[in-house]
C-alpha cells in the first residue's frame, strides 16, 4: 500500500541533484563547540507534568556540556516561586577534560512541591531535618526527621524495627522463600522455608537528603543450605515517613528441583488498639477501596449508632467501649474477628481478596476486581503501616498478606510470587528435538529461528528486581489518601529536562542539530515515531505482556495467520533487545519528553537487565538471544548484555542497581574464551592463552560501552587504557571495522593485527548500539585515526559495490539493514561535511530497503470468532520499527535541514 507520507523517488532524486550541487551547507557540530551549550542552570520539570500529590523523595540526573563545571562544582535548586529546596548532589561522570558530565540530585518529602525548578551552581540550602544515618556494631540506625529505621547487619532479620515518633510502626522485616520438589504436583510433595541470611551490608549514601544502604545475602534454612542471592537497597529521604525497597534475587537452584513456591518481604506490626479500631484496607482499582475493620461494628442485628458506625468506617477511633449501647458493649466477644486478610492477583485481569478469622478456619470471598492498585493498609488510628509492590498487577502472580491482625502483633506479607499461585517453572520448554550436533542445530534453526544446544537453555544466573515501600502513617488514611499512596508507589516522582537540553548537552552521542526549522516532512516523520510507540504500548495490554519474568519486554515477531505474536515460535518470540528496541525507546524519549514512554522504557531496563541476562555461572554475564523463553537461547552474547542499553536509565535516574549490572560487563571479555558467539558458524576460540576472540561489532561494541562508562564514572586509568588500546588497534587493522574482528588481549585490550587480505561485514555489527558507542567514543576522544576507520565503515557498508572495491578491493557482497544503516551514512556526511553523503543518508532512509519503504499507520481490528479476544494488527516488525525509529530520528537530527 503507497503512503504519502513518504518521499517520491523523483523527489528523493530531485533531492540528492540539489544536495550534491550546493556551495556551502550548514552542517551541525558534534563537538560541543557551537556556542549553544547550556550555562550553569538548568530548567527542570516533573516528569508527569504535574508536581505529585505525594513526594516522599526523588533522585534525577542532569547532563552537562564539556567544560562548563568543574569537577568540585556545588549546586543548588530555587522552586519556580524562588524556593530553595534543600539538595543533595553528587557526580555520575566526568568528560575526559575531567569536567562534569552527568550529576545526580536528590530532594526530600515535602508538603508540597513547585512544579518546576531551576538547577544552578551555588551552595545548597540546609534541610530543615535533616537525614542522619549512625553505624553501631551490629546495625545501621537510618533517621529521616519523621521516621527511624534500625537495620541489621547480620542475621536473619534484615530491618529490626522502623519506629515514628518514637512508636514502633513495623519490625522484624525479612524476606521468605518457600519451595517444593517437584513442579508437576505428582507423587510426594515437599515443602520447604526458607529466611533471609544477611552477608555483607553496605551504606552506599548518607545524607543529608538521601540515604542508601545496601544489603546481600542467601535464602536460607535451618538445615543449613542457603541459596537464592539477593541484594537489597533501602532508600530514605530527609523528612519521608516511606522507605523505598529495591529488591533482587538471582536464581542459582536446580531448575527441576528448586521450585519457588512463595517469594515475599515480611514485617511484624504492633496492634494494641480493641479489635473494632484495627483497620485493613486493600487499594483496588479506579481508585476503588476494600475498607474494612478486623471486628465489624456495622450491619449488626443492633445499631451501635451513627457515631460509632461513622468512625469505623472513616478509619477514626470510635467513642469509649463505655458510651456503646449496652446490647452491643456486652456482646462483642461474639461477633467474628476476621485476622487474616490476603489480596491475590494471579493473573494481570482478576484479583480476589478473602478473609478468615484465624489459621485452622475457612476463608470467605470478600471482594474482587480486575487490576489491584497493589497497597494495602494495617493499623489503628493512632498509626500503622501502608505498603506496597510497584507494578503489582503487570508482574503477576502477586499477592499481599495481613495475617494475625487479630493479635498483638499483626504480619503483613508482600509476595513477589503468590503463593496461592501455581509454582514458579523455570524448566525448558522442550527436549531438544534431536538436536545434538551443530548441523542439527543450524536446521532448528532454519526451520523455528532458535539456536538450540543442550544445556544452554538454563534459569541459572537470571535475575529479577522489584520494587516495594512502606510507608509509617500515623492514622489509618482516609481512602483518598491510601490512593495517593498507591499512585506514589506505581508511579514514583521523577524529575526531569527538556528535550532540546539533552541535545544541547553533547551527551549520548554529541550536539546534534536542535536548531532545524520544523517542515511537513519532519512532522510527518515525528508522527510516524509516535504511531510505531503508540502501537506497541497498546499491544503490550492486548496481548498481556505482563508476568513476574515477562513484564518489560515485546515479542519479536507477528504471525498474521493466526493474528498473534509467535509466542511459541522459536527465536521469534520474546525480543530480548534485539536491534536495540531498548535504545529506541529512549531515544525516542529524549526525543518526545513523554511520561509513558519513559515508564515503558524503564520497565523494558528493568527487564532486560535482569532476566536477559545471566548474572553468574558459566554464561555470566552474557545475555541471551531472543526466544520462547527469555533465557532459553544458546545464543549467549554481549550484544544483549549490553550496558549500551542501560545506560540512558542509570544516568536519568542515578539507580543504583542498574549501576552494578553495568560494572558486571566490565570483565564480560574473558567469558567470550569459552562461550564463543559464532562457534556453530566457524568462528574459532583464541589459542592463545590470554586472549579471546572478539568480533569488532556486537562483542567490542559491549565491550567498549561497558569500558567507556566505567572510565566517565570513575576516570579509570585501567579500564581507560584498555578502551583506548583497543580503538587504536582496530583502527590499525589493514581495513579497519572491516576487517570483522580479530584475537585481543585481556589484560591491555590490544587486538592482534589480522592479515591483510582479511575483509568481513555483518548487518548486525552496527544495530546493537556500536552507532551509538562510537558517535559518543569520536566525540569523546581525540583519535584521528579510529574516526577515520569507523567514518569508513559508515560510509562504506551501504556503498554501491564500486565504491567498495575501490576502498577495500573487493566488494562488501549482498548486505542487509540498508535503512537501519542509513544512520550510518549521515553520521559518515556530518563528519565529512559531505552534501553527497547527506543526499545519499536520506534515500537510503526512504528507500526502505530491508525495513520500511513507505511506513503506514494503517491498522485493522480482528474481532472473534476470528480470534479469542479483540486485536489490532499493523504491518510491522519490531526490528524494523526499532531501525526506523532510531535512523529517523538520527537523521532528523543531524540532516534535518538538509532534507529540504
């Protein structure tokens, strides 16, 4: 189907005559140096657009020219009605010049907040309360003003007590683990518990705005075995009655054996009130509230009266037992106390909430809905404890316990994995259909596109984080305060930058052209981007991308006649970052400024991260290649891995976890010695001890990623001198990236010379981020000689065949990727000032070659019996419209006057 959206070919010819015969062009400067780069301030905005109706504390990166601040740089931030706020700020990364780079800001809770702010240089103001955090032998005292939090440093116990005016709101908070034998529930079925076991902890920030304390360990029983690592990080901010809990678990069980039943986070809380002011309350959906009280004094046989009935059901405390009506006051001991309360989502469309009076008695239905908002409440009206699971819904099957509210000492349970659910399976899917040789395998492959090899396709390694508060109240809150809670908790306030001040800033690639006039072509490109966005946000809800393992990521590929993603379908199943679907996002972030892409941006960081990734045995800390499941392809590889991909989240959001699975990468090189990536397609292991075979794209363009953050976070020398070498040494190869890879050594990051008459291309070496590392590497570093290799590739690899002889002596042979590399060819223009190569960028884009020719935003509905629920289809890929995505708006970027 034509779309006129796109260019004519006589157009584009049209087009490229009057490029190419230009005397002069205005090319953009990607070296920080046009003049245009920001001052020392820096406007500032909430993400959503509105200031929050609850802020317990954000933490936000802001990026910084080359040269504008010095490393000991102090910083401060007035509201948009001239309010300093009190500020805590700290480096993220350093140009090579040793000017800042990145840095992070961190603001407590406060009553209310502007909704803009400016970011300038200039001493903070001090808190009013501030944060102070006081070690002691055996704990971590944590004191936010409002709350104070004493956490273990051994033990099983990880958070001893977190007390508000000196009230103990909740305390013995540990994690539980509990798991069973056997994942088919035949034969004998064994269960076992299992508690958190604390290693080392660490206090990663102390104030006086924001404190961080990180704790590691193993689940373990009192057998004696501990397994299932985890790493928690507690956040709190000055004057915040919330701890943030990031929470991670890496798998390192027996997939057939070690079968996690229930995964959660439990805290005791102390009830002392009479069982008819101890409320519960679960947040449903639509800002919907269970409301109810552990012993009901409504809809009894006898009114107790309006005043009684009243403060029960607004959460206040009801009159004296001596004002009740005596036929009530006589007769309370007969009226049920339901202790026992669980809110059970088991599937992202259906939550149930039941109650029981006590352990050995039946439970009743209370309550159900579709989404559950995923907060719950416990306490009296002289305080108790809101908490909570981000994404409760999205990452079923998710369950929240308050169990013995009855008592003097109530549980409150939050279940990562509901252990009313069924048992979490992490088998592979199937037994290996023969494949037991490499030939076999590359059949498996034709027919389904799954690299299969036996044994590859294993859980050990995988990891998951979640994210959980608590929040110590000092009342049962009204329902509409619960919901503000609840919003907080699923949407955490985050602060942010304009979309021109990135660019501005020369990071993630350099300056590009921000001053382009806007056109109907670049309008109709823009909308083109936010149709291919628009449209998988909605496939992610019309096709329940959603699960504890699953939540954050897309499916590779469509299947039209059975108008369904081929889930089932070997390697074209879950995407696992294939063609940088995570860079596309966040480009298309910075490009847009919207809050929807960021959140599905971060929730894909988040997954990718984590459970594409194995995080240590044999295959860490590679990532696997798409398929059924996420690490179900033997296709173990640093183009997954990538710290390209987690880059854009970390320096937005300063999160620290995503900062430790960047420095995993750092040594990721010695892993490619015995997991070689192209082993089934003869590529050979290094002889050499000492040395690994490293392809100049996907493997030295992670490898590079990981090595140049490393050296902007911490200016190390090491791993600066190991990025340097390398670049010098590909840049001497006889044809430099085409040259395809070559042996390098580890401890220097020299590659060996290869023979000269050695030229390899492949389609993929450019579209896992090594187009975004090396515009951010020429940028960064003054080399000549690797930005005339790496110029040559960008020029080369879409080339006519003549061009290529000329420059390589031989033809670079059928090539696929045209348009993704189309980016390519603009880069390899600006950098040349070349008008030709500027025509050429934009008809390789809309010629389309090996990915959209003339993109449509035509979609048609499947409606039943044709499908089993309602679905809308358009004609894509999701590696095209990740190729489209990041060259459209690369292009409009550096060649955005020119196509005019």
């Amino acid at each position: 189907m034509e779309n006129n959206d796109a260019l004519s070919r006589r157009t584009f010819v049209k087009n490229s005559l009057m490029l190419a015969t230009l005397p002069a062009v205005s090319w953009p400067s990607l070296s920080g140096d046009d003049g245009s780069a920001p001052t020392d301030a820096v406007a500032l905005h909430w993400l959503d657009g509105k200031s929050p109706a609850l802020a317990s504390g954000a933490t936000w990166g802001v990026p910084w020219a080359k040269g504008v601040l010095k490393k000991n740089a102090v910083f401060s931030l007035q509201g948009n009605a001239g309010e300093n706020l009190a500020l805590q700020s700290w480096p993220l990364a350093y140009w090579p010049d040793g000017s800042l780079k990145w840095t992070a800001h961190a603001i407590g809770a406060h009553q209310s907040l502007p909704e803009t702010f400016q970011l300038t240089t200039g001493k903070a103001v001090t808190a009013s309360a501030q944060l102070s955090v006081a070690e002691q032998d055996d704990a971590i005292v944590v004191n936010t003003g409002i709350i104070a939090c004493t956490i273990a440093k051994t033990g099983t116990v990880l958070i001893r007590s977190i007390s508000r005016d000196r009230k103990i709101a909740a305390q013995d908070g540990k994690l539980v683990l509990t798991t069973q034998n056997n994942a088919e529930i035949t034969g004998t079925v064994t269960y076992e518990n299992f508690e958190s076991s604390i290693r080392q902890v660490t206090v990663e920030q102390r104030g006086p705005v924001r404190a961080v304390v990180k704790l590691e360990g193993k689940h373990a029983h009192n057998n004696g075995r501990s397994w299932l690592p985890f790493v928690i990080r507690l956040y709190f901010y000055e004057g915040s009655e919330a701890i943030r809990i990031m929470h991670t678990i890496i798998y390192d069980g027996d997939e057939h054996k070690d079968i996690i039943k229930g995964l959660g986070v439990r805290f005791s809380v102390p009830l002392n009130d009479a069982l008819h002011n101890r409320h519960v309350r679960f947040a449903g959906e639509n800002k919907g509230v269970f409301a109810e009280a552990v012993r009901g004094l409504t809809g009894l046989r006898r009114d107790p009266g309006d005043a009684i009935r009243a403060a029960q059901r607004t959460g206040k405390a009801t009159p004296p037992l001596e004002s009740f009506p005596e036929a009530i006051s006589k007769r309370l001991d007969y009226i049920p106390a339901f202790g026992d309360y669980t809110l059970f989502q088991p599937t992202a469309d259906s939550f149930e909430i039941r109650k029981r009076t006590e352990t050995g008695y039946g439970w009743i239905h209370a309550a159900h809905g579709n989404r559950a908002a995923g907060t719950a409440y416990v306490g009296t009206p002289e305080g108790g404890i809101a908490f909570g699971i981000r994404n409760f819904w999205q990452s079923y099957p998710a369950q929240l316990d308050i169990s013995k509210a009855h008592t003097t000492s109530a549980e409150v349970t939050m279940w990562l994995w509901a252990p009313q659910a069924e048992a979490m399976d992490l088998r592979f899917y199937h037994d290996g259909l023969g494949q037991d040789t490499f030939a076999k395998q590359l059949e498996g492959l034709e027919i389904t596109y799954e690299d299969y090899e036996p044994g590859f396709g294993t859980p050990e390694g995988i990891a998951r984080t979640s994210e959980l508060q608590l929040w110590m109240l000092p009342a049962t809150p009204s329902n509409e305060k619960l919901n503000e809670i609840a919003a907080a908790i699923q949407q955490p306030p985050q602060i942010t930058f304009s979309t021109e001040y990135w660019q501005k800033a020369g990071v993630f690639g350099g300056r590009w052209n921000v001053t382009y006039q806007p056109s109907p072509r670049k309008e109709k490109i823009r909308e083109q981007l936010g149709f291919y966005f628009d449209y998988y946000r909605k496939q992610v809800d019309q096709h329940h991308w959603y699960g504890f393992w699953n939540y954050g990521d897309v499916m590779h590929s469509y299947d039209r006649d059975r108008h369904q993603w081929r889930y089932d379908v070997g390697g074209y199943a879950w995407d696992n970052s294939e063609l940088s679907t995570d860079i596309w996002l966040w480009h298309y972030f910075l490009y847009s400024g919207r809050a929807d892409v960021f959140r599905m941006a971060e929730a894909m960081t988040r997954h990718t991260g984590e459970v594409d990734v194995h995080h240590l045995g044999k295959f860490s800390p590679l990532g696997s290649r798409h398929n059924v499941q996420h690490w179900g392809c033997s296709a173990k590889q640093l183009r997954i891995s990538t710290v390209e991909n987690r880059r854009f989240y970390y320096y937005l959001t300063a999160d620290e976890r995503v900062g430790d699975l960047m420095r995993e990468q750092l040594n990721a090189d010695r892993t490619l010695r015995d997991i070689v990536p192209g082993r089934k397609i003869g590529q050979k292991a290094a002889q050499a001890e000492g040395y690994a075979s490293i392809s100049f794209g996907t493997d030295w363009g992670a490898l590079a990623a990981a090595w140049f953050t490393e050296w902007e976070r911490t200016g190390d020398k090491q791993i600066m001198n190991k990025l340097l070498n390398s670049m010098r040494t590909i840049a001497q190869q006889p044809h430099g990236f085409f040259t395809g890879g070559a042996e390098m050594e580890l401890s220097t990051g020299k590659f060996a010379m290869e023979p000269k008459d050695k030229i390899s291309a492949s389609h993929l070496s450019a579209v896992f981020g090594l187009a975004e590392i090396c515009a951010e590497l020429v940028d960064a570093v003054n080399m000549p000689e690797f930005e005339k290799a790496w110029v040559q590739y960008c020029e080369l690899y879409n080339a006519t065949p003549e061009e290529q002889t000329a420059a390589l002596g031989e033809s670079l042979g059928k090539l696929n990727l045209q348009q993704g590399h189309s980016r390519l060819t603009a880069f390899a223009a600006i950098r040349k000032k070349d008008a030709r190569l500027a025509a050429r960028a934009w008809k390789e884009f809309f010629d389309g070659v090996a990915g959209f020719r003339n993109p449509s935003q035509n979609t048609r509905t499947i409606a039943p019996p044709e499908v089993l629920n309602p679905v809308e289809e358009a004609d894509v890929s999701t590696n095209a419209v990740a190729q489209w995505g990041l060259s459209a708006m690369a292009l409009v970027a550096m060649l955005g006057d020119q196509l005019e």
